[in-house]
C-alpha cells in the first residue's frame, strides 16, 4: 500500500475565510478582481480547529483491509479503479461498489472493511486528522506482518 500525503494543513484553505470588503461593495454585474493583500483573513467558527490531510492511496489488485475503524470521519474519492466497501467488524466481502468518481462518507469509528477488484485502485481522502487505523483483529493488520 502506498500512501502520499499531499497536503499537511489546509486550515487557511478550508478552516478560515477570506474577507473582502472592497469587492463585496462593488456592483453584481462588473467583473471583479480582489488582489491577495486586500483579503482579511479570519477563522470560520463553521469548522473545527484541527489538522487537515489530504491522503492518496494506490492499492494493488485483489487487495484486501480487514475490519477497521479510523479516529476520524473521511470524505473519500475514487480517483481511478474499482473498490468495495463492507460494513461492520466481519470481512465477508458483502460490500458496495465504489467506481471511479464516486464520492463516500466514512463516519469516525465506524466499523468496515475494503477490497479492491482485478484492477486496483487510486483513493483520495480528505479529513480533519490525527489519521490513523484500528484493526478489529490485530491479525489483520499489515504493520504487524512476519
């Protein structure tokens, strides 16, 4: 498995917002161009302070996840290949398919398992970390492998 973590802290992206009084004011109808020295930067109560990551994974084919859980809630994106998703803390690869451009919520500790069909699979998922996995079965878990 292959993991590139593309973006550290996106907090000024996504955690804050940008105030431009200047462009706010002008008329609807005129194009308007606001220059980087003319935002105020605030934070937006709408989001809660943490480290955003941004995670893309390759996994090979015929790969399996055992069940897991992860501390965080995840906004996952099938960049490219096909992926299945099973629920609870049973691998039985009973699961939905999520083709390439699907879009899925994976709440916080919520139990399922993962595998990909003959071709692999390219993910994207974006949440507010600490990331991290946890095995139901800790025979499950690569990191622990002979």
């Amino acid at each position: 498995m292959k993991t590139l973590y593309a973006a550290k802290n996106l907090f000024a992206a996504v955690g804050s917002i940008a105030v431009a009084g200047v462009a706010l004011a002008q008329d609807p109808m005129k194009p308007v161009a606001v220059e980087p020295e003319a935002l105020t930067w605030k934070d937006n109560p709408a989001f809660p302070k943490g480290e955003i990551f941004v995670q893309r994974i390759k996994l090979p084919p015929n790969y399996q996840i055992g069940p897991h859980t992860h501390p965080y809630t995840g906004y996952e994106t099938v960049i490219d290949g096909s992926f299945y998703v099973g629920e609870g803390d049973k691998f039985d690869k009973k699961g939905e398919l999520h083709k390439a451009g699907s879009f899925s919520i994976m709440p916080a500790k919520h139990a399922h398992s993962a595998w990909t069909g003959s071709g692999g699979v390219i993910l994207q998922i974006q949440a507010i970390g600490p990331t991290g996995i946890d095995y139901i079965n800790s025979a499950d878990d690569p990191r622990k492998a002979q």
